[in-house]
C-alpha cells in the first residue's frame, strides 16, 4: 500500500531555503555597500554660481545688449505663455570650476555634473511639473549642453535635444553666428512644444502610458548614474543611510527580475501549450456548467480552470508580469515620487544633449 506523502512541508523548507539565500544576499550586499561607503573617495563639488536673473543671461558678451534685452523678454512671454516649458539661456566664458591653463574641451561627463547639479540648485522649472528647460553656452570650450527636466523627458528626448543642437546651434556658432543661432534654437524649441501640446492633447489616457513606461525604462541607467553621482557627492553618513537602502532595492530588484526570467519560457510555450492541451480538448459543456455554477463555483475553484492554469503555468506568466509591473511603478516612484520627499521646483537627471562647436577659418 503506497504511503501519502505530504508536499507541504516540502514546499515550506523550499520557501524557507529561498529565504535564507535571499536574506544572506541582502547581507554581502549591505557589507559591501558599506565598505564602498567607507572607502570610496568623496567627490569635491564645486560651488555653484549664483543663479540667473534674466531668461537669457549672457556672462561672457557673446551677444549684444539690445539683443539679449529682446529675447529675454521673448522667452519670458514664452515660458508664461506655453506654461510647456521654463526655458533659461546661460552663457559662461568658461566652465565654472575648470582652472585657466587646462585645456578646451572639458570631458563630457564632469561637464554633465555641473549642468544637473546648477539646474536642480537653481530650481528652473514649476513645482512638480519639472518642466524645465536649460541650455547652457560655455564660450572658451565652445561647448553646448541642453538639460531637459523629468517632465519634458517624452518631448525633448536626447534625440530631440541632439538634433536641435546639431542643426541649429552649432553651424551658426561655428560661424560666428551666436545671435543667429540662438533665434533659430528658440524658434524651432517653440514650434516642438506647441507640436507636443497639440499631440497631448489629441492622445488618450491609454496611449499615452505607452510612451510614459518605455520613457521610464529607457531613463532607469541615467537614473542609475545620477544616483551613483549623489553617492559620491555625500558625506560617511549619507553614503551609510543610501547604501542600506540601496542593498535592499537591489536585492528586490534582483529577485524580481529572476522572478520575471522563470516566467519568459512559460510565455513562450504558451501557443503551443494551448494548442497541445488535454484540458481543452477533453472539457464537455455540461462538466463546464456544473463546474461553474454559483454553488460549485463558490464551494471551490473548479478543477477545469485550475487544471488548465497549471498546463499553462499561467501562475508563471502571472507573476513575470506582476513583477515586471511593479519595477516600472518603482522606477516612475523614484521620478515622480521624489518631488513629494525632496522638495522644491526642477529636477533634473540628465537627460539633453552635449555638443561641441568648430571654428570655420
């Protein structure tokens, strides 16, 4: 005579060892969080200039006076106005922090620190809209970036913000042409805010999620960096405080993303698995009826779904894409969310463009 034997607490200690190895990966990773919070060097900011008080701030006379005067207005009224966008026109002689004798072309990356870092001190944009816009010139490195803020990430993608550059900005600047290419950049800035207001206008609720979760994947690595660049720029005790929270996101993280891996071959099979499946082909409409009439139904699952879900592995499938849901809800948390805890107007994580301009002899 066969012996039951009991699954259950089988599946307990299998739960409980899942656990445990979970629980020690939380731990290696908040040791070594620590350790990295210890041993890392603290990055040395440099003091951020004080914030502009026109629209259009030339600090390096590139540009007349009469005409800094017209277009500042101009970009007031368009701010106002479109309510899309704060835009800011800044231009240095050099990159603030950069000593004389270095020379041009400061990298990429620490020119980026700076641009993030003054836009978000200096709070360009509407609170927790973060619709800011800020286009910096740096005159001695001729060099141009554009920092666009979380709200007008969907509308002035790196593309966008590349692209004006690169058509607007740059061949008149190479070309001495500074006034001229500024008035191109707003025009054509002008003409993409009001093509997306339009457009927003026009979409559905549904539509517009689309863009919003593929936006929010997209922007996960830069807002990756941007937290890494916070970790460096804080003292022992901010690094401590971020790095155990930091140990226990990436080990959720971690564990959703196996969750969702041991779902994709169960998505996969799914054609086939309906195709091949004995449940489907055997089910007889009155075994149906009875199984999911009010008393049956609410006795017990009936055994033809529940059957039908385990040929399927629709629990798999399930929890993949609960998983995969709940990463994007953490990550626009992050975006959305931090205006609710940090405070303030204007956040901004990177997204633009950095371009640099020749000189035409």
């Amino acid at each position: 005579m066969r012996k039951k034997t009991n699954s259950a607490p089988t599946a307990s200690k299998r739960s409980f060892g899942s656990l445990r190895i979970w629980l020690f990966a939380l731990a290696i990773t908040g040791v070594l969080a620590l350790l990295a919070s210890i041993l890392i060097p603290h990055a040395v900011t440099p003091p951020t200039p004080a914030a502009p008080t026109r629209y259009l701030d030339d600090q390096a006379g590139l540009l007349s006076p009469e005409f800094v005067a017209a277009k500042d207005q101009y970009i007031q009224h368009l701010s106002r106005t479109m309510r899309i966008a704060q835009i800011n026109i800044v231009i240095f002689p050099r990159v603030p922090g950069v000593p004389y004798g270095v020379p041009s072309g400061v990298p990429s990356g620490e020119l980026e620190d700076f641009t993030v870092h003054a836009a978000t001190e200096w709070k360009i944009g509407a609170s927790g809209a973060d619709n800011g816009l800020l286009l910096f010139i740096f005159r001695d490195e001729r060099m141009l970036r554009l920092e666009v803020g979380y709200g007008l990430e969907a509308v002035i993608t790196d593309a966008v913000a590349r692209r004006v550059l690169a058509e607007q900005l740059v061949p008149a600047f190479a070309q001495g042409q500074f006034e001229k290419g500024i008035e191109d950049f707003l025009d054509v800035l002008d003409k993409t805010l009001e093509a997306s207001e339009a457009a927003d206008h026009r979409a559905t609720t549904y539509a517009a999620m689309i863009p919003f979760v593929i936006n929010v994947l997209r922007s996960s690595p830069r807002l990756g960096l941007q937290i890494w660049r916070t970790f460096v720029a804080e003292d022992t005790k901010g690094r401590v405080v971020l790095s155990l929270f930091g140990s226990v996101l990436l080990v959720l993280l971690v564990q959703a993303l196996v969750g969702i891996a041991a779902g994709i071959p169960a998505i996969l099979m799914l054609p086939w698995r309906l195709y091949s499946s004995q449940s489907l082909r055997t089910v007889k409409r009155s075994t149906l009826k009875e199984q999911f009439s009010p008393k049956n139904f609410i006795a017990r699952p009936p055994p033809f779904f529940t059957g039908l879900a385990k040929e399927l592995r629709l629990g798999e499938i399930i929890n993949s894409i609960y998983l995969l849901a709940g990463i994007v809800v953490g990550i626009a948390f992050l975006f959305v969310g931090s205006t609710m805890f940090i405070g303030g107007l204007g956040h901004f994580g990177g997204a633009g463009a950095t371009l640099s301009w020749p000189v035409l002899h």
